[in-house]
C-alpha cells in the first residue's frame, strides 16, 4: 500500500460529532493549556510581587520621608523601576509567544528564540537584584544603624565577601537549575521540532 | 457590543465550515479520544485568540491550518498512554472492501503514527490535496525542500511498513 492510496479515504472523512454553537461558545470561554500557561502564571505571580513591593516602598514614605535614607529610598525606587519593566517586558514576550498563526518554522523560530531571550533575562535581573541586596547591606551602615545589620557587620570583610561570593554562585546554579527544570523540556522539544523543520 | 456580536458570529460560522480540519489535524497527532478532545479545544481557543488578527491576507483555511498544526506540534509534548490508545483512525464515508484490505490499512496507519511530527504535518497536507506552494505558505519551507521531505516520508513510510 502507498499514501496515495490513502488519500481517497481521508478526504472523505466525516465528523464524530458536529459543533452546535452553544459547545462552540463553551469552549471558548476556557482557559488555554497550552504550554505557555506556567509562564503566564510566572507573569502572574511576578505582578503580585512587584505590586507588594510598591506597597512597601509607599508605607515608607509615609512614615516621613526624613526617617528614610535619602540613598535607601533611591536604591528601592530603581530596584522597584528596574522590576516593573522586567515584568512588563516578560508580559510582551508571553504575548508574542502565544502568536500561533505564523508559519510553523517561524513560528517555532521565534519561541526558541523568545524563550531563551527570556530566561537570559531572568538569569541576569535575578542577579543585579542580588548585588543591590548586597550593596544595600554594605552601604546601609555607612548611613544609617539597624541592630540587625550592625551584627552582620561585625563579621571580618572576608568572611562577609566569601558569603557573598558563595551567594552569587549558588544563584547562578539555582537559576539555571530552576529554568531547566520549569521550561528545559519545552525549550528542548521546541528545538527538536525546529531540527524536524530543516 | 454589535461588533464583538459580529465577530463571534463569523467565527462561530468559519469554524464551523471548517470543523473536520481541525478534527483531522487532531486524529493525526492525538491517540487517546480525551487527549484529541482537549487538543480540539485548545486549537479552537487559539483560532479565537488570534482570529482577530486574520487580514485574509492567506486563504482562510491556509490560516486554520497554520494555528492548528503550530497549536498541536507545541501543545502535545506527552502523550498519554495506555487503555483506549488508538491508531490514527478516520472516519470516512469510504467502505473498506475486505479483511484483508483493511490489514494493510491498518499497517499504513501504523507507520504514519510512527512518523515525527513534522513529517505528520507534511503527510497531511499532502493527503489533503494542497499544493506545494500552499504547504510551504503553513510549513514554512521552500517549495523544493518539501518535495524532498515528501519524498523521503514516501520511503520512510515504505520502510516501516515492511520492517512493521
């Protein structure tokens, strides 16, 4: 038997059953599971924080913007500024994803290449968060005196750099790690279908 | 309100010209009756998303083709296995003559779900009917480059059906 010898059959094919659009509208009305949903609940979650985070740099204002280091303010505006536009660019790229009329190659294309550009984003604004924490701590003394922070420093430079140093890499491997196991697999199957496609 | 009612209205009447392509683009890649059933909806809700979006600039059925192929080769990354698992079946007005001749159906079924997901699509839109030029429109490849691919899926299939 050769395919063509199939084709009479399939094109006479019929339906199991017909949409009425009752079913039509139903159907429509669910929410996709798609691949992309784990990212968009990723968006989502992000949202919440960045809303969290506003919060708490307006309830400091509030208590009077003397008490507040004029150099802590500044550091919690940038970082809140810098994660705004991290998410709102996380929210364009999940919208540009979800485009699935293109054609299959630059359809597959563009998710590779959206997908790694967003988990290299990931990797890099986790890690500029992390040395704002760090810098925050060894500024803060310099400026202001909090119990907790004082202790901290009594520690010798190096043992506090070590730590530092021991955090960077342990982000490092935790980011990648966390991206590979959440999005690896689709990242992988995307790029066998890409391989499929040439 | 009136131009949203409008909207719906004429996707409610393309899908439903258009339904048994989406249903064989979901019996080619979905094994399980539950796994083609949430494939069939997933794609309706992507022609939704991006139904908005059709310029006509391609064929209407060029256009569901492409979101529901680029919907099913992402969205179907596992299949579930076990009971109720079937073959590639269609459902055609078409009689099959005798055992035997369905036997050799059968093996060509086979060796089609053997294929990869690309080479699916391809085969299907050969079995359909579309011009090269329409497949490379969904596909994305050249003209050339899907001649050779059919090709090669000719003899693959040639293959796995003897080795079957």
């Amino acid at each position: 038997m050769e395919l063509d010898d199939l084709k009479q059959t399939w094109n006479t094919q019929t339906n199991d059953n017909t949409l009425n659009n009752d079913t039509l509208m139903q159907m429509i009305q669910h929410n996709s599971t798609g691949p992309l949903v784990g990212l968009k609940k990723a968006f989502s979650k992000q949202y919440r924080f960045i809303i969290i985070v506003a919060v708490f740099v307006l309830l400091q204002l509030t208590h009077g913007f003397t008490s507040i280091n004029v150099i802590m303010f500044t550091f919690y505006a940038a970082l809140c500024a810098g994660l705004a536009y991290f998410f709102y660019s996380n929210y364009r790229l999940v919208k540009r994803m979800e485009k699935m009329d293109m054609e299959m190659k630059t359809t597959i294309q563009q998710q590779i290449s959206l997908l790694e550009t967003r988990l290299q984003w990931h990797l890099t604004a986790v890690r500029i968060a992390l040395l704002v924490f760090i810098a925050l701590i060894e500024i803060l003394p310099l400026f202001q005196h909090s119990r907790m922070i004082d202790k901290w420093h009594i520690l010798p430079a190096y043992i506090r750099i070590l730590i530092y140093a021991g955090l960077i890499a342990l982000q490092y491997f935790a980011s990648r790690s966390i991206s590979r196991r959440k999005y690896g697999n689709y990242l992988a199957h995307l790029k066998e279908l890409a391989t499929q496609l040439q | 309100m009136l131009h949203k009612e409008g909207i719906i209205g004429n996707f409610e009447n393309d899908i439903k010209q258009h339904e048994l392509l989406i249903h064989k683009v979901c019996r080619m890649y979905a094994r399980l009756p539950d796994d083609r059933k949430d494939l069939f909806q997933e794609i309706v809700i992507q022609l939704w998303k991006a139904y908005p979006g059709f310029r006509g600039d391609a064929k209407l059925s060029t256009w569901m083709y492409r979101v529901s192929l680029n919907t099913a080769i992402t969205h179907l990354r596992r299949q579930r296995t076990g009971a109720g698992a079937e073959l590639l079946r269609i459902d055609a007005i078409h009689e099959i003559p005798d055992q035997e001749e369905d036997a050799r159906w059968q093996e060509m079924y086979k060796a089609i779900e053997q294929l990869n997901h690309v080479e699916k699509a391809v085969v299907m839109l050969y079995l359909e009917e579309k011009p090269y030029n329409e497949m490379e429109e969904i596909i994305g490849i050249s003209t050339g480059a899907i001649r050779v691919k059919m090709s090669r899926i000719k003899k693959k299939l040639r293959l796995l059906i003897k080795n079957n």
